[in-house]
C-alpha cells in the first residue's frame, strides 16, 4: 500500500423522497472511519442534481446546471476509488444512478468500484449484476466482494446501528480492504502509464 491517502468517493444512489439510503450510508461511512488511510467523499446524488438530459456531445452544461456539474465532475475525478450505494428498484438499480455514470467517462477510468447494495429479498443484487457491465463500458474494475443487505428495513435498529453487526461489519471489511487493494494497484499503475481508451 502506498503512503499516499486514497480517495474513495461514496456515491448515495437513491433519491427517493422517504428514502431508507441515508441509514446505510450513516453505517457505511462510520465504517469507513475505521480506515485511517482513506480520505472520503459523501457524494448524495440527492444534493447534486444532473438533469436527465445531457448537453450535446462536445457541449459544456450552461446555467444553473453548470456549477452543479463542475462540482461532481472535479468530485468523480479525484476520486481513487467509488463506493456504489445502491437499492434495488424493479430488478434493478436507480435511473439517477445512471445518470450519474451517463453524463461521466474519464472520470470512471481505470478506477474500482464496490457496491453495498440492499432492497428486500435479493439485497440489491439484481441492481448490483446490472451496473457491473455498465461500469465495463467507462472502463471501470467491479469488485467481487460487495454488501448485500436483504429486507434492510431489519438490518438497522432505531439507532441506525447493524442489528447484525459482526456479519453487516464484517461483509463491509472484506470490501473495503479488496477496494482499497485493487484503488491502490491502479492508482500506481494510472500514475506510471496514463490510461487511454
Ligand atoms: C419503485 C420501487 C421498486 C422496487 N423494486 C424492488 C425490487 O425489485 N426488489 C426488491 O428487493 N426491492 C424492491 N423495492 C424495495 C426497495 O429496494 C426498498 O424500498 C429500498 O428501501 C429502496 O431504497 P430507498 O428507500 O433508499 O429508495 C422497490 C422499491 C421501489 C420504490
């Protein structure tokens, strides 16, 4: 591992009024703070909102849509690392999720992305195997190990903490330690060859 700090951007993927999202992501991210040599980037697509529909090709985004897309756009791109938060919807993942990977490229390159993922009985792993092949296509490495959360309503006590917290914890530091392998391995080699596509 380098000395270097890794960034690891944390994207919340649901912007559902009512949405359960912020509970995992308050979980997720306190087990983040375990790893001191991570540096983390809450991204809620909820306070960052791209329009669904993208500038031409070549076009810059105009108007109010400008200062929200820089910032995302300079957030994605000095990410190291990404952590896909995601439910399932209809077999699925988010349209804002796609979005998100839709109106970015470079800024996916070369780069690892694990997913905790939940929903009801499937955990949001429909929605995990479906933005597997999507993140290929932006040159992105998929993690094998993710966290899967069934029935998540269950996971969580009033407090937000795991109700199964040596599994629910345990699952994330398999994760996390295979994302921060693979955000390090490519980090070096990005610096040592610039990426082309
Ligand atoms: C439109 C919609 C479709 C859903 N479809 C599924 C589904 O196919 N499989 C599943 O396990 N859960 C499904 N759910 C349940 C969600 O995964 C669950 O409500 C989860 O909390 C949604 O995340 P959110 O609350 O952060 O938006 C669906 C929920 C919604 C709103």
């Amino acid at each position: 591992m380098s000395e270097k700090r890794l960034r690891i951007a944390v994207i919340i993927g649901s912007v559902r009024d009512g949405r359960f999202g912020p509970v995992v992501a308050k979980w997720f991210l306190e087990q983040l703070r375990e790893h001191s040599d991570l540096e983390v980037d809450a991204l809620d697509l909820i306070e960052v909102p791209l329009p669904m529909a993208l500038p031409a090709f070549g076009a810059q985004p105009t108007g109010e849509t400008a200062e929200v897309a820089k910032s995302v756009k300079e957030r994605l791109a000095a990410a190291d690392a990404f952590v896909v938060i995601t439910p399932e919807y209809n077999h699925s993942y988010p349209a804002s999720l796609k979005n998100l990977i839709d109106w970015h490229n470079v800024e996916w390159h070369a780069k690892p992305v694990a997913f905790v993922s939940y929903g009801g009985l499937s955990g949001g792993l429909r929605s995990v195997e479906h933005l597997r092949p999507v993140f290929a296509e932006v040159h992105a490495t998929t993690i094998r190990d993710a966290v899967s959360l069934h029935n998540v309503w269950g996971q969580f006590d009033q407090n937000g903490d795991p109700t199964d917290p040596a599994g629910t914890n345990g699952a994330a530091k398999v994760m996390i330690d295979k994302l921060k392998w693979w955000a390090d391995a490519l980090k070096e080699a990005r610096t040592k060859s610039p990426y082309t596509s």
